[in-house]
C-alpha cells in the first residue's frame, strides 16, 4: 500500500490502478521525494510560527498510537516534520504540516508531546476541554465544537510525486472540508464576540 490516511482524516490521497504503478509509486514514498502537506487545529497558541520537530518516535506495544521516545529506545525512528501557523484564535490554532518522514500517527504523536493536541483526538487526548469549569460557558462551548467536527481535526491538504507512468510532476489539493471551516468560523467568533 503506497499510501493511507487514517479513518477519520480527510483531504486528498492517492490510488494506484496497477502493479507496476504501485512498485513506482511505493518507491517514491519509501526514497521520500513525495511532499505532502496537512491543515491540522490544534490546542493553543504555539510559541513560534514556523519550525521543525524533529524526534524519535516509535508504535506503543499493544496499542494503536505512538509516542515520542529517546533515540535508544527499541523500535524508535527518526521523524520529522515541519510547520506554518495559518491561523491562531484564542486557544486554537490552524498549523500547515509539512512530513518530511511517515510515522505512524507522527503528526498526532508530536502535537501531544508538546501539549498542543489535535482538536478532538480522542486517542491522543485532544477530545478534552482543556480550561474552564464543569458549569462554565467556554466548556458548553467547547462541547458544541466537538459535535460540528466529530473527528480529529487533521486534513490531507496536498499532495505532489511523479507521475508512474508520463513521468510528469503532479500535484493534487483539497480545500478545506465545511466541518473544518464551520469550527473555524464558529471559534473566531466566539474569540472576537466573548
């Protein structure tokens, strides 16, 4: 399999008709010369507005997520991956996400190493009003964003590789799915409104 995204993401992907596309295609991934970019929300304002993260990282034994670990630790490998602040409103923040490797769950595995977890990532912990009361209007209004984006907020938004078979370079992009901008909306006004 050349390339999958989990579940619940959404945004752009590509599917091979044949063999001999797939050998191609799987070595472009494998050699990382494919560029793929995501449109992640996430928890928080973040400190800078662009960077790179570059950890170890490797599958927790027995369950279906991945932690951040040092480099000796068995089955760790190297990920890395670089990114953008699009847009910050208050304790949400739009980051472009750029993989320069492919863990399994590195973008969702990196937000929570460093306390920024993917909006409603329930496996990660980002499905958690993180401030306020249990009665407090932010949580209420915390809970309502849940319910408009039902899923972890992470979106394929580009990708680009040579074409298996003209040769060409081609790229393919998604705009952003209406959960994503109607959470977007819904929190810019409460931010600007409160």
């Amino acid at each position: 399999v050349p390339h999958r995204l989990d579940r619940p993401v959404s945004g752009v992907m590509v599917v091979v008709k044949n063999v001999r596309a797939a050998k191609r295609i799987s070595e472009q991934f494998q050699k990382r010369t494919v560029t793929k970019k995501y449109w992640a929300m996430v928890a928080g304002g973040l400190s800078s507005e662009s960077g790179t993260w570059s950890d170890w990282m490797r599958k927790v034994p027995d369950e279906a997520r991945s932690e951040i670990v040092e480099e000796t630790e068995t089955g760790a490998k190297h990920a890395v991956l670089h990114y953008r602040v699009v847009e910050s409103s208050g304790d949400l923040s739009l980051l472009e996400i750029e993989l320069e490797t492919g863990r399994t769950h590195q973008i969702r595995a990196h937000m929570k190493s460093i306390g920024h977890t993917l909006f409603n990532d329930a496996t990660y912990g980002g499905d958690k009003v993180l401030k306020g009361t249990q009665f407090s209007k932010y949580k209420s209004f915390v809970e309502n964003c849940f319910k408009i984006l039902p899923r972890q907020a992470l979106h394929a938004k580009s990708l680009g590789f040579i074409h298996p078979i003209t040769g060409e370079k081609v790229f393919f992009e998604s705009e952003l799915p209406n959960d994503f901008i109607e959470l977007l909306e819904k929190w810019e006004h409460y931010v600007h409104y409160s």
